[in-house]
C-alpha cells in the first residue's frame, strides 16, 4: 500500500505571472448563510434578512450580504492561492457588478498578476492574484486582487524542525 501525503497547497515557488486556477469548489448560498452571516456581523439592513421588507424592493427577495459574497469567494481561493499564507496584505479594486441571491451557486478562478521576493522577510515571497466569483448564470458577482505574503518551500508551520 501507498500513502500518498494531502494536497498542501503551493508555496511562493509554486506561482507564476499569468497562471489561472479555476477553483473546484462551488458553494450555493442559503438564506441561513445570508440571515446569520448578516447579524454576526451586526449588519442591520432588513434587506438581508427580513423577507417581507425585501418583498417591496425592486429586488423582491432578499439581498445576499456583499461582505458574503467577497468572504465566500476568498474562502474559494485559499486551497489553491493561500493554503500557505503567512498574511493577506490586500484586498484592492474590490467590485460587485451584479447582486447575489439567496439559492445562488457561486464559483471562483483567480489569476496570478505579480510575484516578488519578500525584501525584508527571507522565508516569503509576495504573490498578487485577480479573482472573479460569478454565478450559475454566468454573471460576475465579485471582481478584486488581493495581495498576500505566502511562505517559500522550506519554510513557515510545515517545514521541518519547526
């Protein structure tokens, strides 16, 4: 028998100016997601999680979170882009063009924009990712490039004797 170790995500080695990683993991939106993301985070728009209020908005339903829809699409990302982060820097250019709807599937790729060699921390490098969630339709629900410190191979929780 063989054992085969985990998928443990890429190191700053691992990325490259131009690559695309479609993200395997979709994710419908339910409205207990939507109701609880809402009040954990003491968001008080009625819009997201009181129905009948939401009935009498041009919408005629309730509006997904967009703090829902940013952190679920991140959430996307992390097994191929910061499975090995040491920090997010940045989250920039962040747009929601079109709404996000309790029942909605969600889907993510990213594409890598920049890498660098940390200059003042030897074990990590800087990786610049642009990210695109859309929808079942095909719509984008959220655009943004995240900046994020990612740790070389060797080095960081994993490498050995740490």
């Amino acid at each position: 028998m063989t054992v085969h170790t985990g998928w443990q995500g890429r190191f700053y080695e691992d990325f490259v100016v131009g690559d695309v990683y479609e993200h395997p993991l979709g994710r419908t939106v339910t409205t207990t997601d939507n109701i609880w993301f809402t009040l954990l985070t003491q968001n008080t728009a009625p819009l997201h999680f009181d129905h009948e209020y939401a009935k009498r908005t041009e919408f005629g339903k309730p509006l997904v979170n967009s703090a829902f829809t940013l952190a679920l699409v991140t959430g996307q990302t992390v097994t191929d882009v910061s499975q090995n982060v040491f920090a997010n820097l940045s989250w920039d250019g962040i747009r929601l063009p079109n709404p996000v709807f309790e029942g909605d599937t969600i889907h993510s790729r990213s594409t890598v924009e920049a890498v660098r060699e940390s200059r003042s921390r030897p074990g990590l490098g800087l990786v610049t990712v642009s990210t695109t969630g859309y929808k079942q339709t095909g719509e984008t629900v959220v655009e943004f490039t995240r900046t994020l410190l990612v740790y070389k191979r060797g080095h960081g929780p994993r490498a050995e004797g740490s």
